[in-house]
C-alpha cells in the first residue's frame, strides 16, 4: 500500500483498507479514474461530436447496429475475407505471355492462401494481412485504399524478386512469379517468416 500511496493520492483514492469489499471498492475507484475520469475532456468532446445532427441518439437507440463501428469484430479471419480483401489484381494486358504467368501466380496465390487456412504452412492469415498492410485485422469500415495485389515480374528489375513485397502505404501486395507452386510457396514462406512486421522480405 505505501508503495503505491503517490498514485493512490493522485487519483483520490488513498484510505485506510479493513476489509476485502474495501480494497474491491479501491481498486474499482482507481479504474474508474484511469479508464473514465482522466479521459474525462476527450471523452465529452466525443460525445459532444456524436450529438451533432443527433448521431448520438442513433446509437442510443440501436447500439447493436453501431456496434461493429466501435468494437473490433471477433470473428477470425479467414482465406475467404483475406482475398477478398486483396480482390483488385493488377493484370497485364489479355493474350499477353505476362498475363498468362499472372495468372499462374494468382492461382498459386489462392492455393497458397488456402493452405495457411488449414494450417499446411508456418505461416497465419494474420501474419500475412500484417505484412501487407501493417495491421493483424481489417478494420471496421475497411482500408481507406482499395487493397490491390500486383507481380514482379523478373524482366522488370535487374533483381529477381523470389519473396513477396508489400507496399503499406498504397496497401499493395506484390507477388513473386514463379514457374511451380511448391517454389512459390516455398518462398512465400520464407517471406513472410523472414518479414518481422510488414513491407519487405
């Protein structure tokens, strides 16, 4: 108790305990101060905001609805919102020898996607989305920029690109081009295992 007296002082909770309801009523007083008194001015501010045009009334009225806008969605991700996400591809003109080889890649791509859903690889979905974009889940309202996905073609640069590259600004995913899917997954795995947070392996 000594120990912590300065804090306990500073929040206007410093008294003398007797008994276990009083140290329960302590410890719910000094949450109560860091969670609500001390944001107190940002927390009036934000309602003070929701009440214009009566948006606060909105969601007084129906807090399920707002819900998903103020709470993180619990569910998992999955392969299927995973590429979703990333659903805008970046092709080469049709007919083209690029075009085909893009194509190649995308279907390496879902393969591979797949496969870390059911667990056939080291890596996880978050990990990818936190590759690409910098964030372990897609936000509520989603990216402020279309996800895309895009290739590297080898003609391209002086370097040949094996691993995946990610752009987190334009939140752009960059595949490598390869010839069969146990090299792709391969090194999509060592990408993404190499990549401590996001951008490039």
């Amino acid at each position: 108790m000594e120990e912590a007296s300065s804090l306990l002082t500073f929040t206007g909770s410093l008294r003398h305990i007797t008994s276990l309801s009083g140290r329960d009523c302590l410890i719910r007083q000094v949450i109560k101060y860091y969670v609500v008194d001390r944001n107190r001015a940002a927390l009036d501010q934000f309602t003070k905001g929701l009440e214009t045009l009566g948006l606060l009334g909105a969601i007084q009225k129906n807090p399920a609805a707002f819900q998903p806008l103020f709470l993180q969605d619990p569910t998992p991700l999955t392969a299927d919102k995973l590429l979703d996400t990333f659903s805008h591809i970046k092709y080469s003109a049709r007919g083209s020898n690029r075009r085909a080889r893009e194509e190649l890649t995308m279907s390496f791509w879902r393969d591979f996607v797949s496969d870390v859903e059911e667990r056939a690889s080291p890596v996880t979905l978050e990990k990818i989305l936190v590759f690409c974009t910098g964030l372990a889940s897609v936000p509520s309202l989603g990216f402020s920029t279309k996800p895309a996905c895009s290739f590297l073609h080898p003609e391209d640069t002086t370097f040949v690109h094996k691993f995946p590259v990610a752009n987190t600004c334009s939140i752009e995913l960059k595949l490598p081009i390869h010839t069969s899917y146990e090299s792709f997954k391969s090194n999509m795995e060592t990408g993404f295992q190499c990549s401590p947070t996001f951008g490039l392996s």
